[in-house]
C-alpha cells in the first residue's frame, strides 16, 4: 500500500516566500488593474468601443468575481474618451398639448436656454402691456376709430336723407343706432309718441317699413364697417404683438436657426402670444377668483403663464465626459421615465412639467449598468429595455397604456433619440435562458464577458494579490501584512480554488479575510498583521458557520451515526459526501452497504427506489452494472441480484462521486473479502474501472479525519482519492503533521485494481486467456461467485424436476379434458329431436345407460 500512499509535501502547496521580496505590504506599490480576468476584460474593452448596435455586453460569472468593479472602472474609463451628450428639454406644444415637444441641445445650453425663455417670457409681460398703452399704439388705434367714425358718420347721414323723406331721424345711443320718428322735423317727444291717434300710428308703422326696405343696404354697410374696424383693431394688435415677441426673439431664432426643434417650439410660442395677447396687456395680470373655494383653487395667471416654462429634462451641465449609471433600482418607471400628477380637487391633473427622467435618459451617450436578477424581475421592465434599444429611442408611456388597463387620455411626449451601451450583470444560467428563449436578446446582446472562478498561481498574480492586500491596507487605512501573512493569504486563495496551481478569483471572500486578519491583530495590539491573526481569522470564520457539522460529529461520537473506523467488513464501505449550509461546507462519512444473492434483478439502487437520489447518482450506479458485465460477463450471462444504500442518509444524494466506493462494497460482497474499515473512499468510475476526480476533496478528506480523530487515530486510518485530484489537496496542517507521524494515510489511485487491493489487502488480479483471473485473486472470487449464481444447485435441480412434472400432468389433464367435451358435442349432434310427448328414440345397438365407446382411458 506504501506506494498508493501520498507524501506531506503532495498534500499542500506552501507559498514559497522567495517570491514575496518585501517585508511588508507598505513597500508594495497599490494595485490598480483587476487581476485574473484578462478574457473579460478583452471583451469587455472591445464591447465598450464598439459603436455599432446589438454590440451590447452581457457580464457573466459567479458572484463576488469582481464583476461590478471592473465593470465600473472599464466603463468610466471609456466614458472619459467621450464628450458629454445632449441636454434635453420637454416644452409645451401649443398646437397638440398632449405631445410636448423634445429639444436636444449641447452640454449645458439647456439651463441657458431655460434661462434665456424665462427672461424673455418676463420681459415680453411688460414690454407687450406697455406698447398698448403706448403712443405709437394709440395713434395707431385712434386713427382707425377716426376712419370708423368718418365712415359711420357718412352712412349715418345718408340714412337721416331718406329717414327724413319718411319722418324719422337717425341717432346713436349705448344700445347702438335706432330711429326716431319726428313731428315738425323735431324728434317726437315720447308724449307725443303715446298721444297718436290709431291712424296716425299705423301711418308711422308703414312709414317705417318703408324706410327699413330703402336702408337695409346702408345698414349692411354700417355693420361691415363695424367688422372692418375690428377686424383691423384685431390685426393691429396681432402685428403689435407678434412685432414684439419676434424682436425679443430674434436672437433666439439666429441663435438656434439648425435646431428644428427649437424653431419649431419659438414659431408656435409666438402663435400662442399673439393668440392670448389679453393676458399680457395687463402686464400679465388678471382679476383674481373671489368665493369660498377661492384658496383652494391655483391664481388663474400663474396657472396660465405655466404654459411658457421649460421643463429641464435632462442637464448635462458642467459634466466633462459620457455619463456611467448604475441601475439599483430598474423598475419599469425609473428606467424609461413617467409621467406624475396633481390632485385638485379629487381631479388628477398632469402636464409637460410632470414628465420625469428614467435611468435611460440619464445614462443616454453614455453607459448604463443593469443587473439581471434586478430587472427580470420587475414587471415589463426587461420588455420596455428590449423596446427602446430595439427602437433606438426612448419613449415614455404608462403601463396602462401597454396593458389597456387605462384608457384614460394622458400625454404622449415625444421620443427621445437613444444612444447607450447597457452593461447586464449576471450568471451564466441566466444567460443561457436569455439566449435560447429571448431572440431580441440574441440580436442586441452580441458580446459575452465570462468571468473566471480561478486564476493561474503564477509569480505575476501572486505579485498582484500582494499588491491588491496593499490596495486595501492604504484605502481602508488597514494594518500592513508581513510577507509571512500575504503568504499565509495566498495559500488560503488556492484552498479556495481547490487546485495547488490555482488561485481563487472569489476576490470578495480574500478582502473579508484582509479585513478580520487586521481586527484580530488590533486585538493582538500588533502593528503588522501575522500570519498567525490569518490563521485566527480563517478559524473564527469557521467557527461562526460550523454549527452543523459540530452537531454531525457530535452525533458521530455518540454513536447516532453508525460508522466503523476500525476492523473489517464483508459487503460495507466508508463513504464520502459534501454537505453544508450556506458559505460552510464540510466533508460527512457515510456507511454504505452491499447485499448480494440470486436473482435477476440486477443492481438495485434502493435511493433511487427510495427516490432520494438525484439523475447523476442513478446514472453512477447503472455504470457500475457496465462495469461488471465488461469485466464478468463475456462467457456467461451476469444473472444477480444486488442491493446498495447509503446508510442514515434521509436528506437525499446526488453526483457519482460515491461510485467506486459502491463499486468496491459490491467486489467485497461477491468475493466475501472484507474491506478495511479504517479507509475512507471517493471516486467517480467509468465502465473500464478507471477512477475519474471528483469535487470537495479537501472538504472530504478533512471531514473523515475529524471523525476519525473523535474515535482516536489508531495508524490505519485513511482516505483512497483519485490521483487526479492530487493536485487539489490544500489540507490544513493538523492533517499534514498525522500524515507525517504516520497516524493517518491518504492514498491515489488510478483505477479500481488498485483501490481494491488496498481496501482488502487481496491482489486484483489479471486476465488468464481462458477468461479466469489469477487464482483467489479478488476477481477470481468475484468471477467464481458469478458463475455460481448461474449454476444452479441440487436442491433446485430436484425442484426443477418435479416442477416439469407438475407441468406435463397438467397438460395431459387439459388434453383429457378437452377431448371429452368434444365427444360430447358430437353426440348431441347425432340426435333426433322429437316432437310429441314419450321418451326420445336412441340409436341402434347403443344402449341408453352405457358410456361412449371412444372414451379412453386416463393417462
């Protein structure tokens, strides 16, 4: 067995301190770059330049990689390269308000802009009231009101020539121009008018008729007249006005001549002054609501002159590169954007100055980082995502909307144009998914940055992890470690790895470890931190998350568990398993026994009966049954049956890691060999009897040892591992020291010749020509006891016998018995019915009691 058992040095990989040439990490230079994740970065950096769409990046990995850190410091890097965008303003479109408009503008010229509107919005108040009351305005007016009086005037006395020619005169008072009948050529007093005789009345009235035929044309002219001079009235303050505005301004218009937008936005803001010219010729103001709701509603002229404000929607002001953003929170609102509203009065009010920003519109011309796990799981965000990027512009709309929920009308502003690089943060199963079921995910999604678990131990990383313990003493003003605890650190890194020429890329796990290393050594009251405060942390963290294994080794002492770690055993086995809670796992022995005996059944795997075993488990023990008939089952047939279980195992297992360990209990109860109850075995298997590695090795090994060291180390004690998985021995020291005192022996091996020769002390044995194996070899055994269960015994020779007996009777019974009921049936043909009373004729020479001549006798 000596030369299946591994030296201390095979279990552990010491850093070597010749590669850490400083003393402390005060003399190393901090570490900027991220370490270990040269592929992600290469795609994350070719992401980030690519300006093309689709060419969106999704970061995947596991958690605590340093996934968001490098995403942060690569996108802010790119950022720099980039000029800051856009500006963006929502303003109020006077021709549809449901549809504000959206200006762009350079980086800060929107506060300018709002700036500049809200000056001239204040100055046209005054400036519009003051030219109405203004001299050039009034002689204005008053010489069309001196062109109206001139020309009423004119068609009044002609209306008073031919009213005279009828006894009426014409005259103006404050209900307009009425007619007055006249006595004498003198208006007619209203005496005298209720003093007419009835002829003299009815002479009036038909005069009057008369007179309105003859001056109907002349009162068209008079009323065109009245609508000439308002309309002209309407026409000069419209050009006063729009006079005004346009030269406030112009600046604004030469300013901004390529933007459409602002245009666009200027011209219909002019329309509007000039359409609602009264509430500005009262220097903007305007009788106040009196009543008893009087203060609860808002003063009518502020309401109104909202009209003119901006709303800022977006302000790149004084930003010097392309945003970066981080989606913490990427609902479907704080993503695209919404619109809020004002109760008044039970009523929900809303307008161009409650439309609010999403995420996108900050990040927009920049880059916005998302996490998947945050955005799939908030109602229709990922789909609005799709849209926008999809569509290259963001759109803001209610969810009501999209869903029908509400029809009530709301706004609809304008799209925004969109521009962003989204960054997804997640693992790779989420990836897959998103991948194979999600085709617009496929299209905008091109770039996949795969986060490594492990890097190589090289002196460069080792270098970098150095650097990076320096990074974080002097940013988080933490004690410096000597090159004993960096080394310490290191070793650690790649127990964390599970490999001696890997280390850990979990970067999260190695600053939590900086960090309690340096409280462990301020209780110390050391200046530096040793190796010996790395050694303190590691055990405290173990000891804040191992209560469950206490309670399993507990259990172990006490004999809840079954388990023998010393004797042997005929059909039973040590195996192991990983089990734990949480970020704590640990290694559990488990007994597992095998019963074999006649049969045809096969291997049954009472777990999988049990159904407490997983796909992986089942699929190990139905290789087991590949391997036998390969090995014993060319010249005969592999007529057994067999039953394997872990024992006090109710939780359920899973993986082929336990295997060969079956495979071994299997031998040992075929060949009646007993197996050595002090080693401990691990392994998956392939139907040639190779021995393939396996995960949690350390975990497994350190977990027996435990037990083992509970019911006391007696030398012969072990644990069989593939030899693959030599390399990823990181054992504690403890382990180390019982190997080098000869107390505990840890053992690789190749392929299951080799593990059943060290379980049983018994040869495995070869292949002769003839199909035997090497005399009392434990395959010679095997193949005997095989050979056996096919051959059948004198006892069930003799049952056989009479079992064939039983077997001929009873057909020669059922032969009897059918040609009986077929001379029955023969019979009853042959007789003639009869139909009156009286006995029935029988045939001749046959008498009527007598049995049937062809009835034989029985054999």
């Amino acid at each position: 067995m000596k030369k299946f058992g591994l030296e201390p040095h095979q279990l552990t990989r010491a850093c070597d301190l010749n590669c850490l040439p400083f003393e402390t990490t005060e003399e190393l230079e901090p570490l900027k770059a991220i370490m270990g994740q040269d592929r992600a970065v290469e795609a994350v950096k070719f992401g980030l330049k690519m300006k093309r769409k689709g060419y969106n990046i999704y970061v995947g990995g596991s958690w605590g990689t340093g996934r968001n850190s490098l995403v942060r410091h690569l996108s802010e890097a790119a950022a720099k390269l980039r000029t800051p965008p856009k500006d963006w303003l929502y303003v109020n479109n006077f021709k549809v308000a449901r549809t504000p408009i959206a200006i762009g503008l350079p980086p800060g010229e929107g506060k300018e802009f709002v700036k500049s509107m809200n000056f001239i919005i204040s100055f046209l108040k005054k400036e519009i009231a003051n030219a109405f009351s203004g001299k050039d305005y009034e002689n204005d007016r008053a010489g069309l009101l001196q062109e109206y009086t001139e020309n009423t005037q004119t068609i009044i006395d002609e209306l008073n020539e031919i009213g005279e020619k009828y006894g009426f005169r014409f005259a103006q008072n404050e209900r307009g121009l009425i007619s007055i009948p006249l006595k004498n050529n003198e208006p007619m007093t209203e005496e005298e008018y209720r003093n007419l005789s009835e002829s003299d009345f009815e002479t009036l009235k038909e005069q009057s008729a008369k007179l309105s035929i003859e001056t109907s044309d002349l009162f068209n002219r008079l009323r065109g007249a009245e609508e000439q001079f308002r309309q002209k009235m309407m026409d000069l303050d419209a050009k006063t006005g729009r006079r005004i505005a346009t030269f406030h301004l112009a600046e604004m218009f030469e300013k901004y001549r390529d933007n459409e937008a602002v245009i666009q936005y200027l011209n219909y803001l002019i329309d509007d002054i000039v359409e609602h010219l009264e509430r500005f010729k009262n220097d903007g103001g305007e009788e106040e609501s009196t009543g008893p709701l009087a203060a609860l509603m808002p003063k009518s002229s502020e309401s109104f002159f909202d009209r003119y404000t901006i709303n800022q929607f977006v302000n790149n002001d004084g930003k010097e590169q392309a945003p970066v953003v981080f989606a913490s929170n990427p609902t479907y609102y704080n993503l695209l954007g919404g619109i809020e509203y004002k109760n008044e009065l039970g009523v929900l009010k809303t307008d161009f100055t409650m439309i609010k920003p999403g995420l996108l519109h900050e990040a927009n011309g920049g880059y916005l980082i998302v996490l998947a796990k945050d955005i799939l799981t908030m109602p229709f965000a990922w789909k609005g995502l799709m849209r926008a990027l999809l569509d290259d512009e963001i759109t803001i709309e209610s969810l009501g909307s999209q869903t029908g929920a509400i029809v009530s009308t709301t706004l609809k502003p304008q799209p925004i144009p969109l521009d962003v690089k989204i960054i997804l943060i997640g693992d790779q199963y989420t990836y897959q998914l998103l991948y194979y079921y999600d085709e617009e995910f496929r299209k905008l999604f091109k770039v996949m940055a795969d986060f490594d678990i492990e890097m190589d131990r090289s002196e460069d990383n080792i270098d970098k992890i150095a650097r990076f313990i320096a990074k974080h003493c002097h940013e988080d003003g933490l004690r410096h470690f000597s090159r004993c605890a960096v080394g310490r650190v290191i070793e650690q890194s790649s127990r964390q790895a599970d490999d001696q020429n890997k280390l850990s890329s979990h970067l999260n796990k190695l600053v939590d470890l900086i960090y309690e290393a340096d409280s462990w050594a301020d209780e110390d009251g050391s200046e530096i931190v040793e190796s010996k405060h790395v050694e303190i942390a590691l055990e405290m963290m173990e000891k804040r998350n191992n209560k469950i294994e206490e309670k399993v080794l507990e259990m172990f002492e006490n004999g809840d568990y079954l388990l023998d770690v010393s004797g042997e055993k005929v059909g039973e086995i040590n195996g192991l398993a990983v089990t734990g809670s949480g970020q704590y796992q640990f290694g559990k022995p488990t007994k597992i026994t095998v019963s074999t005996y006649r049969g045809r059944a096969g291997i049954i795997n009472i777990e999988r009966e049990a159904r407490t075993s997983g796909a992986i488990h089942d699929k190990g023990v139905m290789i087991i049954s590949g391997y036998l008939g390969h090995k014993f089952a060319q010249d005969k047939p592999l007529a057994l049956t067999a039953s394997i279980v872990f024992e006090q195992l109710y939780s359920g297992i899973d993986g082929d890691s336990a295997s060969s360990t079956e495979l071994y209990a299997l031998l040992s109860s075929l060949s009646e060999l007993p197996i050595r109850q002090s080693i401990a075995v691990t392994g998956s298997v392939n139907q040639r009897g190779e021995i393939q590695p396996i995960g949690g090795v350390n975990e497994k090994i350190h977990g027996y040892f435990k037990v083992c060291k509970l019911k006391g180390l007696n030398g012969e004690q072990g644990v069989i591992i593939p030899q693959q998985n030599v390399k990823n021995l990181m054992l504690p020291e403890e382990i180390i020291d019982a190997v080098k005192a000869g107390t505990f022996h840890i053992y690789s091996v190749k392929n299951i010749d080799e593990g059943i020769e060290i379980l049983t002390g018994v040869e495995a044995g070869d292949m002769n020509p003839d199909g035997s194996y090497t005399k009392d070899s434990v395959y010679d055994r095997v193949n005997r006891k095989l050979q056996e269960l096919i051959t059948p015994s004198p006892a069930e020779l003799e049952a056989l016998r009479v079992a064939k007996a039983i077997k001929s009777e009873l057909e020669e019974k059922t032969v009897l018995e059918e040609d009986q009921g077929q001379d029955e049936n023969e019979s009853d043909k042959d007789t003639e019915p009869v139909s009156g009373p009286g006995p029935n004729p029988l045939p001749e020479d046959e008498p009527e009691d007598e049995p049937e001549d062809d009835v034989g006798d029985p054999v």
